[in-house]
C-alpha cells in the first residue's frame, strides 16, 4: 500500500521506545534498532522500504492477536 509523501522530518516513531528483544523492533513504531539508527539519513526510497517492513510487522502482530482472542 502506498505511503503518503513524507517530509525530511517525518518519522513513524511513537514516542514509546522499547526494543522487545523477542521480536527485535521497538513496540512503539516497530522499526529495528538499525532503522531507527539509519532514519535520519535515510533516502526517501529507504523510508519507503522500512515503513513496508514496518506495516508488515503491525499487521502480523495484529494477526497473532486476534488468533489469540479466538482460542
């Protein structure tokens, strides 16, 4: 799904940072620590690529929650 433009400032952090070491991303905005590191001087390409992981990991977990609920 494609993104809306994002500006050199934009950023999909939450302001919740804490890296869940089971999952490797940060619960908040689900970006590795290597994302995180790398936003700032990231192309616009880059940003595209990380906020696809990013969706992806967000609709996973989301998946493994409601699976949860139905047990």
């Amino acid at each position: 799904m494609p993104h809306p433009p994002l500006r050199i400032f934009d950023s999909p952090c939450k302001s919740v940072c804490r890296i869940d070491d089971r999952l490797g991303w940060c619960i908040g905005c689900k970006r590795t620590r290597a994302e995180i590191k790398a936003w700032s001087t990231a192309s616009e390409v880059e940003k595209e690529r990380i906020l696809d992981l990013v969706a992806k990991r967000r609709a996973g977990e989301e998946e493994m929650l409601s699976g949860a609920r139905s047990l």
